[in-house]
C-alpha cells in the first residue's frame, strides 16, 4: 500500500511539474530576457540564459529611466494604495451593516454582488463622460474613483463573510456598555477581522495595480501607469523587449507576493468568500 | 442574529427604553450608504445614460452634438454590421472552448494535486502564480513566445520537427490569432479552476467516498457518480466566472493582435473600445454596450437558475 502510493505520486509529481512547465515557463522567459541584449534577443538559435556578466540591472534602469518608469511605478502605487484603502474603508463599513442589519435584505447584497458583473467596457462611456466634464481626466481622480467602484462588490462580499463569522455577542456587550453603533464596529469588529481587511486590503491593490482598461481610456500624459506604459513600449516602432520584459518583471512583483504571504486565504478572496480553504 | 434587520422597526421603541442600541437601523443605512452612492455610479447612472445615448448619433470626433436616431444603432449592430457578429463570435468561442478547456485541465489537475499529500501546498502555490499576473503582462509575455521570428516556440517546433513543419506567425495569421489569445487566457486561469475545485474537493465528506469505496465503486465511478455532481454547484459558479470574464477580454487582444490580422481575433470588448475610443461613436458604442449587458444577464441568469436547481436536486 504504502509503495504504491508512493509511485503514484513520483507519476502525478511528474504530470504535474509538466504542466508546471506550461504554466512558469512564460514568467521564466521574460525573466530570462530582461537580462538580454537587443542583438541576443533576435539570436537563433535563442539565447537561453545570458552570459554571466550580463546578471546586472541595466535593462531595469533603462525601463525606469529612459522609458519612464519611474514616473509608472508612482502612478500605479498611488492608484492602488488609495483605491485599497477607500474602496476597504468604504466597503467595510458596508459590510458591517450587511451582516448585522442585513440592511435592505437579500436582495440588495446580491445586487450588490450582481454589479461585478457589469461589463466595464459599458460603464467606460458614461464614466468617461462625467469624467471629462468634471474635468477630472487624466487625474489620479479619475482612476482612483473607477477603480473603487469595481473593487468595492468584491471588498464588501469577502469582509461581509469575515464579519458574520464572528459572535455577534463581543459587539452587543460593548452596545450594552454604552458604545455607539460606530464605535463598537470599529473598536471591537474591525480588530477582530483584522485578516480579512488586510486580504481585501491586498488584493484590491493587486487586482487595481493589475488593471489596464480604464488606465487606458482615463489618462494621457500626465497620469501614466505601469500597464499603459507597458502596452505603449509594446505597440512602439523599434521595440526594446529587454526593456519591456524588465518592467513586466517589475509589475509582477505585487502579484507574486501576494500569491506567497496570502495562500490561505486566495480561494476565498478569487470567490470573493464564496469558498473558503 | 439573522433576524436584527426584521426585528429593528418593530421593537425599536422598546430598546431605546431598555437602553439598547444594537438594534438601532439608522447607522445601518448610514454606513451602506456611501458604497450605495458609489455603486448606483456605475450601474443604473451608466444604465440610464447608456440607454439614452444608444437612441442618438453623438460623433465626438466631428461634433458634440447629440441626434436623435431611433433603433437605428440597435438595428445597424444587429443586422448590418459584420464586423459586431464577427466579434460576438469571438467572444463566444472564447467562452465556450476556452473555458470548457480551462474546466477539464483544472479539474485533472485538482484531481493530481489532491493525492499528493504534504507537498501539495508546495504545488498549489506554484500553480498560482499565473492567476495574479496583470493580464497586459501576460499578453506581453505570450507575444515574445508567439514571435514567428525570435520566439521559443516556433525554433522548437522547427528544430524538432526538423525543419519539415513550417510554423504558423501564430499573432500575425487570421487563423491562429484568436487561438493565441486563448491560450494566453487558458494558461491565466486554469490555475484559478484548479484552486475552485481543490477547495472544493476538500469539502467532500469523506464518508461518502469512503462508503463508495467500500460497495466497490472504482476510482472513476467515484469520480463520476459522486465527486463530479457534489462540485457541480462550484463548477457553475467557477465557470460563470470564467464566462463573464470572457466578455471582458481586453487586455490579451490589445497586447496580442490588436484585433487583427484584420478583425480576426477582436473580441466584444475590444470592438466596443475602438467604436468608443478610437471611432468616438459614442450612440453605436453605446448600443454595442446595452446588447452586451443583454446577453450577460440572460446568460448569468441561466447559470445561477440551473445553479440553484442543483442544489435543489441535492437536497
């Protein structure tokens, strides 16, 4: 009993480092070539791992400096930062009413969870012209305001699950010592789902870090996040793919630690607390 | 717990007489308001104004000026316009082939991954890694392989088949490209698949398998009869997910094809942007939008009716 179960896992272990293959071979790749050069990069057969001097950061300066970086990175820390923490923050409060009250029933939390399914594209034109009426295009604004709205279904369902799991007799208590309604919310329940908002916290910031559409449509020149400025490097005349790959490798960065510190709860937060591992 | 809400209007004289405020609805609905403000600006405003917008001509690139035209965008998408049924097509493929794939793979690999005991964290988080990539990124990686004249894959498919097949310039073929942008999406979310039903097969009561075991059912009867039905509520969710999404696929054709070779991969979403963004046929993108919002309530109301009959039949 005990060896057979030990071959079947050396096969399953190798079926399954095969579709490792599949699914990391792309990261490893641009890995890989955010260390070439312009001239290995077209070199066939292909180079697959640069030669040892070339383990230095300069395609990672060029993508910073150069190709405005720089200027991306703060773009997209600030959006993401400010959407995590309004669309939480907001979205805490909400689930918080949700659970306890269960304000305007079930319906109204399930056309809360509904709206996620709105196509953006939809919300895109009429988004884009409140936006340039207010004149609030190609502001941090606009993003952080876009970005909110679609993250918030997913910030209040994932911390409406954390809230309903705890006791509700912790917050009666401190009703009954005189709290107000807001008070015992945030000195007893927000302590005490502390997990939840710094999942929510995290993945709105990936998944706002992540987004492209409304980077896109909603700036120009003066706001500039990493995607967009991905995608323009990509779409160019004479491409720099080192380059590219250098910030692909940089943008990736948020993902990749939130997939190592938050194993345990991603199931949950991708099903937005439908699921819970 | 479960009936504060329905309690509070009714008793709430005498719990302010008691002294306690718990159940007090006034800060309820203060504290759902703000989300509910934000929320309504990005359906029924947008709604309203798609709506109204999808009656008029409104050429932002030649005037501002609004023009009344009756159905006549809906009836130009529907009818007239190639080029809409080429990308609800699309999008459809996308959705149906792509996902079904993205299920099946999941799904075998949950299935591996659930026998492997202590190391399985190990893989599942390395399986992960895909799903939390920006979809731009992805893209960007997937035309550096795609590349007919540097990529990997097309020196290997040459240098292993020896010369003797010649590869397709998968983004830049009316015949590959929407392939392309489908393995892209198959490579981002089958780890997603993967994770649903891992949790998913983690709630299985293992009685019931066992019980199985014992009348001596084999591994693939038990896989049928009873973990496949069991998930299948999950698996609906999962593939609803999955589906919606599709309608959004708009990053992987902008860093891919851009719709192209001629509009041979665009997808609803991309077509949508470029009528709005590129076209600034703000009417015609507007009906573009309401057809598609159409479709994706139909479609998710299947879903979570044949969901519930599920559960239903479970019970």
């Amino acid at each position: 009993m005990n060896t057979n179960k030990l071959i079947l896992r050396l096969g399953l272990g190798a079926i399954l480092s095969l579709a490792l293959v599949f699914f990391l071979f792309p990261v490893l790749w641009m890995f890989l070539t955010s260390f070439k050069t312009q001239d290995q990069i077209f070199a066939s057969p292909p180079v697959l791992i640069p030669p040892q001097d070339q383990w230095n950061l300069v395609n990672y300066l060029g993508a910073l400096n150069e190709s405005g970086g720089l200027q991306a990175v703060r773009d997209s820390l600030i959006v993401a930062a400010a959407t995590a923490l309004v669309s939480v923050g907001v979205g805490a409060l909400a689930a918080y009413s949700l659970a306890r009250y269960r304000t305007g029933g079930q319906q109204f939390a399930f056309w809360i969870l509904s709206t996620r399914m709105f196509p953006p594209v939809a919300s895109a034109i009429p988004l884009f012209l409140i936006f340039r009426e207010l004149k609030l295009l190609d502001t941090y604004w606009a993003l952080i305001l876009a970005n909110t709205i679609f993250n918030l279904p997913f910030a209040i369902w994932l911390l409406k699950g954390f809230i309903e799991e705890l006791p509700y007799e912790l917050e009666e208590s401190a009703l009954i010592d005189g709290a107000s309604t807001f008070g015992a919310f945030w000195r007893v329940t927000l302590p005490l789902i502390r997990p939840g908002i710094v999942t929510a916290l995290l993945f709105t910031f990936v998944f706002t870090w992540n987004e492209f559409m409304f980077a896109l449509l909603m700036t120009r020149r003066n706001v500039r996040p990493l995607t967009v400025m991905i995608q323009s490097l990509a779409g160019g005349h004479e491409i720099l793919w080192a380059q590219i790959a250098a910030a692909g490798v940089i943008a990736i960065i948020p993902g990749i630690l939130l997939v190592i510190f938050l194993q345990r709860h991603i199931v949950r937060g991708l099903t937005m607390g439908a699921l819970k591992n | 717990m479960k009936n504060v809400a329905t309690q509070s209007t009714s008793r709430h004289w005498s719990q302010r007489l008691l002294g306690v405020e718990r159940r007090n609805w006034r800060p309820a609905l203060l504290f759902v308001l703000p989300a509910f403000v934000l929320l309504l600006s990005i359906t029924i405003y947008p709604l309203v104004r798609t709506l109204a917008l999808s009656f008029v001509t409104l050429e932002l690139s030649v005037s501002p000026v609004e023009r009344f035209n009756g159905l006549g965008n809906f009836t130009k998408a529907l009818t007239a316009d190639p080029r809409f049924g080429n990308a609800m097509l699309n999008t459809a493929i996308l959705a149906v082939i792509g996902v079904t794939i993205q299920v099946v793979l999941g799904m075998a690999l949950a299935l591996m991954a659930s026998e492997m005991g202590r190391t399985r964290a190990v893989w599942v988080t390395l399986f992960m890694i895909p799903i939390m990539i920006a979809p731009v990124v992805s893209g960007f990686q997937f035309r550096v392989i795609f590349n007919d004249t540097f990529g990997p894959l097309n020196y290997l498919i040459r240098e292993v088949s020896n010369g003797t097949i010649r590869p397709p310039p998968w983004t830049a073929s009316t015949s590959t490209s929407l392939l392309t942008i489908m393995i892209t999406d198959i490579w981002q979310w089958t780890p997603f698949m993967l994770l649903l039903l891992l949790a998913g097969l983690d709630s299985l009561s293992q009685e019931v398998i066992e019980a199985a075991r014992v009348d001596g059912a084999n591994y693939w009867q038990q896989l049928i009869r009873i973990k496949i039905p069991i998930l299948l509520p999950i698996l609906i969710i999962g593939i609803l997910i999955r589906m919606m999404d599709t309608f959004k696929t708009f990053d992987l054709v902008v860093l891919l094809t851009e719709g192209g070779p001629g509009s041979s991969s665009e997808t609803v979403a991309y077509y949508t942007y470029v009528n709005g963004f590129k076209f600034f046929s703000m009417g015609y993108t507007a009906a573009l939008a309401f057809i598609q919002l159409v479709v994706i309530v139909v479609v998710s109301r299947g879903f979570l009716s044949l969901q519930q009959r599920q559960r239903g039949d479970l019970r």
